[in-house]
C-alpha cells in the first residue's frame, strides 16, 4: 500500500521534534503545514527533511485562530493522493509496527479509520517511557499490553451513529471514497475533523484495534484548551534554575543577617574592651 501523511503543527514544535523523527519512517511522502510566523516548526522539519508548508492563509480575514481544515487541504495540495492518506496532529506518536500492521490490515477503500490512543500528560512521564520501559508494546507475536498510559475517550455515539474515528489520527483511501478535501466552515482546531468522519456514511467509520498510538501533552488539560490555539505549557524537561535562584537567595539572606549580627557583636566587644 501507498500511505502519505499530513499533519498539522500550529506553534507545536515542542512536540514535533518528539514525534516527526519517529514517525515519518512509515509514510512514503509526509507533509508539515504551519504558519508563515512558526519558524521552530519549519527548523524541526528541516532537520528531519521534511516538506513544510508555510501559509498565512490558515487565517481567515481578521482572525487569530488558525483553520485547521485550510490547513490540511494546503497539505493534501501536496501529496500525491492515490494511496492511502493519514491526517495526523503534531502531538501523536506512532508505535514502531505501525506500518508493517497496516500494510497487513484489511482496509476497505470506501471506509475511513481511526485508533485508539494513550494519554501521556507530562514529558517526565514521557521520558520514563521511553528510557525505563522494560516491555514492547507489542509481544510473543500474540500480546499488545495496554498499560503504558491511561487510553483515552473513544467517541461512540451508541445510540446513533456508532464510532466516530476522531482528528488526532484519521486513515482514508481519496480515491476509493472519492473524500479529497477537508472541511472548511468550522475555524478552530475542533469539529472539522468530525465534519470529515461525516462525509463517510454510518458503517464505513471503523475501528483499528491492532495499534495504540501515544497522545503527548504538557501537562493535564481540559477538553478543548487548544481548540482555539496553543494556550498549555511548553513540553519539556523543567527549568530547574527557577527554583534554585530563590533558594540561594534565601540563604544568602540568612549568611547576611548573621554576618551582621556578628559584626555588631564584635563591635560591642571592642567598645567594651577599650572603655575598660
């Protein structure tokens, strides 16, 4: 199978050095859109060598919040679309059978797909994952373990339309579905991709179950918090250095105030001496 991806980095460079290196193995063409203004993004992809688009049209006239559905069709502009095509947020990272699971998954053209993930809610976590985890996600040809994160919220309307494969990783066939572009008329970074799941009838929006990927954030965020824009924390190791300053400060203070005791002591004891 032919698989290109596009993605989306909107000022989610912290995330993308994290994730782009991995996953951009399993692709056949992968393409980055961000801003005209976002140039850690555009240092990110081109450390990797990857294409990105930058455009100020993800604005639309005087608004500050991007439109992710410009975005991705700026993307889909750029690939070649006679394969199979994964819209993919910054913040995602795919597990490394990726490719090889779906190259042996039964796609049906017409059908568009989604996947769980887990909830990785801080980079310390994040690290510990990726240097003290002691078990593959994947085992004994026969095991996926799920206990690496807590999974999150699958979207499941149970009384009425079923599964919906939701934005952070959605998995569609354009010319099998005849779906080449994205929706437009929903500014911000949510609800598009649910108007793109719709454009795939009720039984043709199904389930991957032989992979999670890991969702990465900076730290536990209400639903929605970056829906109009990047507003949570920068995602990296803690500036121990701002902690430390005070500290030190503090201790300072307290030499000073016993070197002045001190001194006053002394003071007083010569005095003493000398009027003797």
């Amino acid at each position: 199978m032919k698989l290109e991806a596009v993605v989306v980095s909107i000022n989610y460079s912290d995330f993308l050095k994290h994730t782009l290196s991995q996953n951009k193995q399993f692709f056949d063409k992968i393409v980055v859109v961000t801003d005209d203004k976002d140039l850690d993004t555009k240092k990110v992809c081109d450390f990797y060598g990857v294409e990105c688009v930058c455009t100020g049209l993800v604005y639309e006239g005087d608004s500050k919040v991007p439109n992710k559905g410009i975005a991705i069709n700026e993307g889909l502009k750029r690939l070649d679309l006679d394969g199979w095509v994964i819209q993919l947020d910054a913040d995602i990272w795919l597990p490394k059978l990726t490719r090889e699971l779906l190259d042996r998954f039964p796609l049906q053209k017409d059908h568009i797909y989604g996947v769980d993930r887990f909830m990785c809610n801080s980079y310390e976590d994040w690290m510990k994952f990726l240097n003290e985890n002691k078990k593959p996600m994947h085992e004994s040809w026969i095991y996926m373990h799920t206990d690496f994160f807590p999974i999150g919220t699958r979207l499941v309307q149970y009384k009425g339309e079923g599964y919906w494969p939701i934005g952070f990783f959605q998995l569609w066939n354009p010319n099998g579905s005849g779906v080449k572009t994205y929706p437009t008329h929903k500014v911000g970074f949510d609800r598009t991709d649910v108007l793109h799941l719709k454009q795939f009838k009720k039984g043709k929006r199904s389930f991957i179950p032989d992979f999670i990927c890991v969702h990465l954030a900076s730290q536990s965020h209400a639903q929605g918090q970056n829906w109009r824009g990047r507003s949570t924390a920068k995602f990296g190791p803690k500036d121990d250095s701002l902690t430390e300053v005070p500290k030190k400060s503090i201790w300072k203070k307290i030499f000073d105030i016993l070197t002045f005791v001190l001194d006053l002591f002394l003071n007083l004891f010569r005095k003493g001496y000398k009027s003797e």
